[in-house]
C-alpha cells in the first residue's frame, strides 16, 4: 500500500504542475496579444463639413472594423464615426465624419484592442 499512495502523490504534483503551466500560457499570451495591436493617430482634420482622422495600426496583426468603437466626447457632427472594414499591421486608414460645425473643436474617443486615443479636429 506505501507504494499506491506515492505513485499518487507524484500524479497529483504532476497534474498541479502541469494546471499552472496551462494558466500561465493563457495569461502571458492574452498579455501578448493584447500588446501586439495598438493604434496610433497620424494626422486629423477638417474639409468642408467633414472631418477625417488617420489611424495607424501599429501592431502585427490586421484589424478589423469590429476591433473599434468610437465615441463622440465634444462634436456637433450629424454622423457617427466611419470606420474602415480593415487596417493592415503597419497600415493607416482613415475615420470620417460628417456633418460638422466649422469654428468648432470635435472630440471623439476611438477605442481599439490593446488601447484607446482621443481624436481631436478643430474645424475652421
């Protein structure tokens, strides 16, 4: 019987190890994945009634529209943000907007995977 209750004892040790490698590797590869994907604001501004907001994917996977919401802080635009259906990694794309006041600041919140930017315009 002293040998049953060893041979146990190490599958025990075995199988707790073996739990905390598992969670360890999921977390350190959501951190990862998390880090890989941030955006960046390249450049922002008006024309005519339109402003427009170019965004860089500066991670190594391409993003899809579902990766953003965007939310307006301060604007007086008709239309919500218009994302686009993808930016490579590396690659910019442009957020548009419509129907916007002149002589005024806009302030949208554009929240993506890893991290989130406030986009700034001021129409003149």
């Amino acid at each position: 019987m002293k040998g049953v209750a060893e041979v146990i004892g190490i599958l025990m040790v075995l199988m707790l190890t073996l739990s905390l490698s598992a969670l360890t590797y999921s977390y350190v590869w959501g951190i990862y994945d998390k880090y890989t994907r941030p955006i960046e604001i390249v450049d922002s501004y008006c024309s005519d009634d339109k402003i427009i907001f170019v965004v860089r994917n500066g991670g190594t996977v391409d993003l899809n529209a579902n990766s953003f919401k965007c939310y307006p802080i301060s604007q007086t635009c008709s239309v919500s943000c218009t994302l686009p259906s993808n930016i490579p990694s590396g690659g910019a794309e442009a957020i548009t907007s419509t129907g916007c006041t002149q002589g005024r600041a806009h302030t949208w919140r554009l929240t993506g995977p890893s991290n989130s930017l406030e986009l700034y315009a001021y129409c003149t």
